[in-house]
C-alpha cells in the first residue's frame, strides 16, 4: 500500500494525547487479570520495549527478573505489542514524522545450563503498517474532549515514517513485516539472599533484521546489565530495578547523528493484590537514540507500564499492560502489551 506523504509544519513538535493517566488506571482496573504469590527468588517485571521506529532498532534489553532459570530448566515466553505513532516535529533543518502503527510478537527462551548460569534467546517478528487504531484514538479525543496534537487534522490509518536532517534521511510509506534483530544474552547470578537477589547479564544484538523497512538497525549492538530483585519474606509488596550499558553499531538508517553511547535503567514495584493477582507499575528510561533538537529523538526517553500477572495454574501465567510515553514523544503514544509466558517446572516468578 502507497500511502500519501506530508510535510511537517511550523517548529516544534506537536503529539496526540492518546491516553492520559485517568485512561491508563481504567485500563489497569478494567483488564488486568488476576497473580500468584511470588516466591523469594525474585518477580518477574512486566515486559517493556520502546517501539519507536527510531529507539526500537536499538538493541536496548527489556527488563527481566533477577531470577535465573535452574540448571537444567527452562522457561517460554511470547510477547505481543501493538504501539500507536504520532509525531510531526521540524527543527533547524531537521523534520521528522511518524505516523503509524507497530506490531511486535518476540519470542524469549530462557536456560539454566549450569548452577548460577542461563542463556537467553529472544527472536522478534514485527511489522509497520499505518494500522486501524486512529478512528478509535479520535473518537476518545471526541468523547472527553482531549487535546489531539494534530492528529485530526491528517489522513487515518496512513503510514509515514521519515526523517531527513543533513547527512541523515530515511522514509517509510509501505506496510512492511518481517524477522527483527535477533539478542543472545548470558546471564550470571551474583548474590541470592533471602530477600535480594542480584545478577549480571552480556547481550549481542545481530543485524537479521532489515534496515531500510525500519525492521532492524542494520548494526550489531552489545550491552551489558546488572539486576536485582526484592521480595520480602511476608509482604505483598515486592521490587525490581536494572540498569546498564549499550554499545550501538554503526547504523546506516540513522547515519551520522546516531549516538553510539546509550545508558538504561528502570526500576518498578510488585502488589501481591490477590492470591491469583499481581498489579504491577514500573519506569523505564534510556538515554536518547540520535544527536538532535528534535524530543523524538534527542531526549531521554521515559516510558511508564501499568499493568498485572494472571497465574492461571502454576505452569502459564499471563500479563496485560500498557505502556506511556511519561517523556512526551520519546516513545509511541500509547503501547498495548500482553505476554504469556510457560515455566515446565512450575517455579514461576
């Protein structure tokens, strides 16, 4: 599908208010299935990835427990998102518009191979396509009467991605899908204590996906991670929190003004509500993607996940989140998360 292009407007950025925080507690309220009691070993974090056409070709790591698989176990799971995009923003010779929807299934295959050691696969399949969420979108703005950001004032379920600045330039206006970039991550336990547990992970991020429809950087990245875990014995409440190094390659979609050095970190908090029920919230950040004026792509990202953990028998759980941009533009509007992830042993966390 061709679709029609448009130019970006007057300086400064303009963004649809897709979602406030009264819509995202709603949606935690109103979808959130019910989580079992976490055992001492760590919680699980709710699975978070910026989708940006330009953050989300970096291989910056979702935050995941402290907690490694067991010798000799291993754990599935599959992640879903669908991330809605509205960006129109020009700057001092820089101009930048994406407008869209991404779709993202990965799959993460976790094993202990030895006492303390695990390996981690994680495999993404996903697409680009100008969607079929913006007439919803519009008609929310409609109801409460919501700020759009110029959303409204463009053609919907249209697909543009494009950027161009000096020495950098890449545009996207065909619905695209395909194979990402594929990570391998070692992760190493460093402390277990009763309440704490402490680990290290080295990633490798490989260029299988292609560049020029935005599925992949083009690059291969590492990073390296270090995480813990609270779970105090007795309480209902219990916490994560990573932080960490990235390495980017050289990419050639975002060329020149690319920023090579990027720092990670997010931290979030656990509620026991039920004996089958998790809520959980959680901030993730990373340091911006490319040297630039424009918020979309020069400013430290913030991203927000409300969500919570349905443990449906002691082998499947399944969580259901949403994920907000709290750093207007330095992510999609509004990301729809689900993940259902399959522990053969049982000891799920």
């Amino acid at each position: 599908m061709r679709c029609a292009r448009y130019q970006a407007g007057s300086p400064g950025h303009y963004r649809g208010y897709t979602a406030t925080g009264l819509r995202a507690g709603l949606f935690a309220l109103l979808t959130v299935l019910p989580l079992v009691a976490l055992p001492a070993r760590g919680a699980e974090p709710l699975y978070s990835k910026n989708l940006s056409p330009v953050a989300g070709l970096l291989g910056l790591p979702s935050p995941r427990s402290a907690a490694l698989a067991a010798e000799g176990d291993w754990q599935l799971a599959m992640h879903g998102s669908i991330a809605s995009h509205f960006v129109l923003d020009s700057d001092n010779g820089e101009a930048l518009n994406l407008d869209g929807e991404t779709y993202r299934v990965a799959m993460d295959l976790r094993y202990g191979f030895s006492p303390g050691w695990e390996l981690q696969l994680e495999v993404p399949w996903l697409g680009h396509s100008g969607g079929s969420l913006d007439s919803a979108i519009d008609n929310w703005h409609d109801l409460w009467r919501m700020p759009d950001g110029g959303r409204s004032r463009v053609p919907r379920d249209l697909l543009d991605f494009s950027y161009r600045a000096v020495g950098s330039r890449f545009a996207l206006t065909d619905d695209a899908s395909g194979v990402g970039d594929i990570t391998l991550a070692l992760n190493r336990t460093l402390f277990t204590g009763s309440s704490l547990q402490l680990s290290a992970g080295l990633g490798y991020k490989f260029a299988t996906g292609r560049e020029r429809e935005l599925l992949g950087s083009g690059a291969e990245d590492g990073f390296i991670a270090l995480r813990a875990g609270w779970v105090p014995a007795g309480s209902p409440f219990s916490a994560h929190a990573q932080a960490g190094y990235l390495r980017a390659g050289h990419s050639r979609v975002l060329a020149n003004p690319q920023e090579r050095n990027l720092w990670f970190a997010g931290a979030g908090l656990n509620w026991r509500a039920l004996d089958a029920l998790s809520l959980i919230v959680q901030l993730d950040s990373h340091s911006a993607p490319m040297e630039s004026r424009l918020a979309a792509l020069g400013d430290t990202a913030l991203l927000l996940s409300v969500g919570g953990r349905w443990q449906m028998n002691p082998r499947w759980a399944l969580d259901i989140s949403v994920v907000e941009d709290v750093a207007v533009a330095t992510g999609p509007d509004i990301i729809f998360q689900a993940s259902l992830r399959f522990t053969p042993s049982g000891a799920v966390h």
